[in-house]
C-alpha cells in the first residue's frame, strides 16, 4: 500500500523508472513519448548531461543556503544571465522554487511598490477570463479560471476578470485581428476608468495562455496597445510566463515576440528543465529602487529563495538554450509538427483550431466544427483522451473547461525541444490513435 497523496485517489498512475531524452519508462518498460513535457517543463528531454554534471559539482560544494544569512556564486550567475537576455528594463532577479512562488511575489511586490511609493490606494488587480496564474491563494484569485477558483473562492482575494485575447471564439463576424485587439483595449481601459486609475494597482496576463485555453496567443498589437494602457495610469504590467517562456514559444521570453517589455515577469517550468525546481521573478530597476531607497525590505521570503544547486542547474539550462543553440531547435520544429498536425487532423470533423507559437501548441476539440460548439462536459472528452494517448505511450495534455472553465476540450502539447523528425511522426500518429478512440 502507498501512503503517496496522489493528484487523484481514483486513478493511480504507474510507477516511473527512468527517463531518456524525449522518453519516460515505467517499471514495466514500456516507454513513453513525452509530448508535453510534462506540463511544458522538460525542454531538454530527460537526462541532459550538462544540466546534471553542474548540479552534481555544486552538490560537492554547497547544497543549500538560507538567503536570509548568504548569497551564492550560482544564484549571482544565475541571476546576471537572466538580466543579460531578459527584455529590455527587466533588472533584478529574485529566485523562488516554482511558478506559484513566482507569481505570489510578483503580486506582492507590486503591492509594496506601491506602499513604499505612497499610493496605498492602488489595491485593484485586472487579470482576464480563462487565465491561469498559479495555485496559491492569491495567484489562484488572480487566475480566471472558474473550475479552479470554485472550491477556494471564499478565501481568495477580489480580482477584476476582463475578456480574454481568444481569436477563435472571440472575434465577431466580420472583424479584423486589428479590430478585435482594439476592442479588447478599450474594454480593459474602461475597467481602469470604472474602478479609478489612481487604484489600479497591476494588469496581469499570459504572453500566450496555457493550461487553461490551450496555447492562445494574442493577436498582433494587442500587448502594445495594454502597455500604453498601464504607462498612460502608472500601472504596472505583470507578465506570466511561467509556461510559455523560456524558449517555449521560439524566443527565450514570450512577450519578445509582442514587441512589449514588463515591469514584472515569472518565469518557471523552463528555467530549470525538469532538472530542479526553480521559478523566477524579474522587475524593473524602478521597482527595485523604490525597495531599495524606502524600507530597503521586501516583506514576502521562501525558504528555497535562490537555491545554490537548482541555481547551478538553471544557469547549465540557459547554457543549453542559448550557448548551445537548442533555442534554435523550437521554431524549425515547432513548423514542422504544427505542418504534421495540420494535415493529419485539419478536416477533422471535431477539430476546431490548431494554434500555438513553437513547441506549445494546441488543439482545440468541437463537437460541431461549423458552429464551433463543444462537446457535453458530461462526455468528458479531455480525460477520456489522456487516458487513451498514455494507453498508446504518449504523455499529452488535455484540459477541458477550455470555453469558460466549464464548456470545451482542448490538448495541449509541448515537448521537449530535442524532438526530432521522426518523433514527431511518432506524436502524430499515436494522437490520432488516441483520438479515434475517444471519437471516431
């Protein structure tokens, strides 16, 4: 008997035994394509010998240090690399063991910045519909997402939710990209306007949204025109790029390819590989300076704040992207597996929308193809799908609620940017199994 607390007490997933670059094997041998990374962590497959050489070194010098009491030479490095490729602005680094952390002190550090400023009125938070930040109370308040929030809502914090950046579904008939972007500005300044500018405290978003929607991204001039939104009220601009960045969407930070730099990033999953774990929160010099020139305390701390050995990991991972190029690998491959998906499941009479940018792509799944209208959540289709692709040996992720966090199904897939020509076949092929199982 295991006395593990699984994610579902109903559905005991097998035991792993090893992993080799794009594959997982459980204790039965039978291998696993790793299709999604996990949930979009594993960018360099599994059992990266660069990545494990430097954690194994820093092992040998020092595991752990509190940061209440030292700095290391991992953290420092770790944290000049980023800056030296973040976009422009982005200036200090503060190193936290996930995603979640990542954006809890995103948030909270907002807030101070505000305090230490003398505007303690900005309190109001406008994040969007569909949206997922993270599974701490206030990330979760912060996400848009109602079947997560649901359970959690009497403990979570007033968050204003606008409409999501979600072409497919939300562009009226008729209307250009250009158009719909507008309109989806006009509506987060009105929110502004109607709660008072001088109260907005943060708009948070994901540069390509994830779990929840299935690889959304925004359509072209709509980030640009939030960042004038939030320069013209003094807000700041949090971006979430937890899952999409870090080379996932074919540049090392997703808003590159929005032309928009924030005052405030998370980035995760990525960052560390699967090696360790390990999430990021970068801000602004202006940020850092009112901390630094007020109190000089940032009242928020994790144990594993810039943890020497997963530091030592995450510099070895940027060293892989960027000095070793695989970055490069993402776009090139990312074309070639959108190319396959299209043409084995773009007449599909329950395929919807392909969508995505690089390795993070997704399908979105429809009852009726012309209406777009989706399957009965009774149905089930996103759990059904995972269980028949893992049957077939491929690690996918499906998701339902993909609409309005109730109505839709989506898969999401991600994986690691060492896939090569044949594995992505390999993908192709056992998705197709695994959806006609599920719907003919």
């Amino acid at each position: 008997m295991s006395h593990i607390f699984p994610r579902h007490t109903k559905a005991l997933p097998p035991v792993v035994a090893r992993a080799d670059g794009a594959y997982l094997y459980d204790t039965d041998g039978k291998a696993y394509l790793d299709g999604s990374g996990g949930a979009a962590v594993s960018c360099l497959g599994h059992g990266d010998s660069k990545v494990i050489g430097a954690m194994k070194a820093q092992l040998d010098q020092v595991a752990f240090a509190h940061t209440g009491f030292f700095t290391s030479e991992p953290a420092e490095r770790l944290a000049d690399r980023l800056v030296s490729l973040a976009p422009e602005g982005l200036d200090r680094v503060y190193v936290v063991a996930g995603g979640s952390e990542a954006m809890e002190s995103a948030l909270k550090l907002a807030r101070q910045y505000y305090l230490e400023k003398g505007e303690p009125q900005r309190v109001n938070i406008i994040a969007r519909r569909q949206s997922y930040h993270g599974n701490t109370l206030g990330a979760l308040a912060t996400g848009g997402n109602i079947w997560r929030r649901e359970p959690f809502a009497p403990l979570l914090i007033d968050v204003h939710h606008v409409a999501p950046c979600y072409a497919y579904r939300g562009m009226a008939p008729g209307e250009t990209e250009e158009q719909y972007g507008k309109r989806l500005a006009a509506e987060i300044e009105a929110e502004v306007q109607a709660l008072g500018p001088e109260t907005v405290m943060a708009f948070v978003a994901e540069p390509v949204v994830g779990a929840t929607a299935g690889a959304v991204p925004a359509v072209p001039g709509y980030f640009k025109r939030i960042r004038e939104i939030c320069d013209r009220y003094g807000i700041l601009l949090i971006l979430d790029e937890v899952m999409c960045g870090m080379g996932r969407t074919g540049t090392l930070f997703a808003c590159e390819q929005d032309g928009v730099a924030p005052d405030i990033c998370a980035v995760a999953k990525g960052l560390g590989a699967g090696y360790a774990p390990i999430g990021a929160m970068l801000c602004s010099a202006e940020i850092y300076a009112a901390i630094e020139t007020g109190s000089g305390f940032f009242q928020h701390g994790h144990t594993y704040l810039g943890h020497p050995t997963s530091c030592a990991g995450a510099c070895a991972v940027l060293e892989r992207l960027v000095d070793d190029q695989v970055l490069g690998r993402v776009a090139p491959m990312g074309a070639l597996l959108r190319g396959a998906l299209e043409e084995r499941f773009g007449q599909r009479p329950y395929l919807g929308d392909i969508r995505g940018r690089g390795l993070f792509l997704g399908l979105e799944l429809v009852a009726h193809r012309e209406s777009k209208a989706p399957f009965d959540p009774g149905q089930g289709v996103a759990g059904k799908l995972k269980k028949a692709a893992f049957a077939e040996g491929l690690i996918c992720y499906p998701m339902s609620g993909t609409i309005d966090g109730q109505r839709g199904d989506h898969v999401l897939l991600a994986p690691p940017f060492i896939l090569t020509e044949d594995q992505v076949g390999e993908l192709v092929d056992k998705l197709d199994r695994a959806l006609t199982a599920v719907l003919g």
